[in-house]
C-alpha cells in the first residue's frame, strides 16, 4: 500500500464532497488518511492510502472529482498509524515547492538536521509533512495560533513558504 496525494477544489456543499469522496475511494478498497480544507474552502488536501493510484483516479473521475493527478507522498514526521488513529487537528498547512536538484536523501537529511530548531518558536509545533516523491514540493502541518508564528517557524528551520493556507478545524474527516 502507499500514500497519495490528491488536490482539488471542491464543487458543492463541502460536507457532501468530503463523503463522496471517502465512499468513492472506500469502494476501490483504499483509505482516507486524512483530508485538510482551506478556511475559504476553496482547496481540499486528501491522503489516501492505496495499493496502487490507478483505481483511485478512475474511482474520483467517474465520481466527476477535477483534479490534477494522484501523486504519491511519503510522510515525514509522524507515524501514519498514529495519524490513522487520532487524527490530529492541524491549523496551518505550508506548501514548499522543492527547488530543483533536492534528492529525497538529502531532504530527509536536511529535515533531520533542522527539526529541532522548531524549539525556537514554542508556541508552533510542526506535525507531519508529506512530501511527493517526485520532489516537486512536500506539504508540512503545523499547529499554531497564527499565520505570523507559522512563519518564524519556517524562518527558524530556513525554509522557505511558497503557498501558506489556514485550514477549517471543524472540518473532520
């Protein structure tokens, strides 16, 4: 099984797209990890676990889902089965588009050698990242009281925020 990501912009009602989308998938066997909306609701974020994309995508498109692709992630930080269990709530979401050049090692390496730095803003803590495995860019979650603080964060560990999204909290999937 491997985590995907897959993005769009919801049509409708957002509570009714977020159960189509989790019977959608359930009905190819695969599994919603976790789905994160943008506070205007203009953005859905889904991690699905699938044994493969192939099934997801057909599942999605004939569900009439727009959307770009299914790329697949890798989860940095967190233990998916902690994820599946408790399914933490996450106020901030930073998109990093990885300049080119960056491998997956030396990503992972840099991640671990500044990580703790985030103890340098208390008030922010980091919680999960996903990062695709194509390298195009990785999606990191942060619990923190505001968009300022997610940014010290970020300057903290010298990471740069190409696209920073306040997430519904009351949002569950």
């Amino acid at each position: 099984m491997g985590l995907f990501l897959v993005e769009f912009s919801p049509q409708g009602a957002i509570d009714q797209v977020l159960e189509t989308l989790k019977s959608t998938i359930s009905g190819v066997g695969a599994e919603l990890i976790e789905v994160q909306v943008t506070a205007d609701k203009s953005h859905v974020f889904a991690i699905i676990e699938a044994a493969n994309a192939g099934g997801v995508k057909e599942s999605l498109a004939n569900a009439g889902f727009e959307f770009d692709g299914i790329a697949p992630v890798r989860l940095v930080g967190a233990d998916l089965e902690q994820i599946k269990q408790s399914r933490p709530p996450t106020g901030y979401l930073v998109e990093w588009d990885i300049p080119e050049g960056i491998t997956m090692d030396a990503y992972l390496a840099r991640k671990k050698e500044k990580s703790p730095l985030y103890a340098q803003v208390p008030e922010t803590t980091f919680q999960r990242t996903y990062v695709r495995e194509d390298m195009l860019k990785c999606l990191c979650f942060y619990d923190a009281p505001d968009e300022e603080a997610v940014v010290r964060a970020r300057e903290v560990v010298s990471t740069p925020i190409d696209r920073l999204h306040k997430l519904d909290t009351s949002i569950g999937d």
